[in-house]
C-alpha cells in the first residue's frame, strides 16, 4: 500500500516542484529598478516601518503598572 502511495505522490510532488521553479524564474529581474527611490522616501518608508513595529511595544510597555494592578486578585 505504501509503495503504491509513494508512486502516485511521487510524480505529482516532481511536476508541482517544476511549476514552482518556472513561476520563480518568472518573477526574477535582472536590470535595474526603472523609478529610483531617493534617500529621503527611503528615510521615511523606514520610519513609518520602525513605527508600525514599536509603538504596539511602547504602548504595552508604558502601561504595564496598569496591567500589573488589574492582574492581582480581589482581596478576600
């Protein structure tokens, strides 16, 4: 039974693995980038990158002593 899975998956897996590469192939580009991205687009794409990933972070961070008051139990 074994053996006879492994022949059916065997050439399906090989043809997908094909088609995966020629798609890869065809998204490669060789030449350079038509539009040029100035230093200041540059400067400020990674800000606003920078800032999506820290303010989250900052914001757990600068509320931590409010979370740590709500976390304890009621006393009983």
């Amino acid at each position: 039974m074994l053996a006879v899975l492994r022949g059916v998956l065997q050439p399906m897996t090989m043809s997908r693995a094909r088609g995966l590469l020629q798609e890869r192939k065809a998204s490669i580009y060789s030449k350079p980038p038509k539009n040029k991205i100035g230093p200041g687009q540059s400067f400020f794409i990674m800000s606003v990158f920078a800032v999506a990933l820290l303010a989250p972070a900052g914001w757990i961070l600068h509320h931590l002593p409010e979370y740590r008051q709500k976390s304890q139990p009621p006393p009983s």
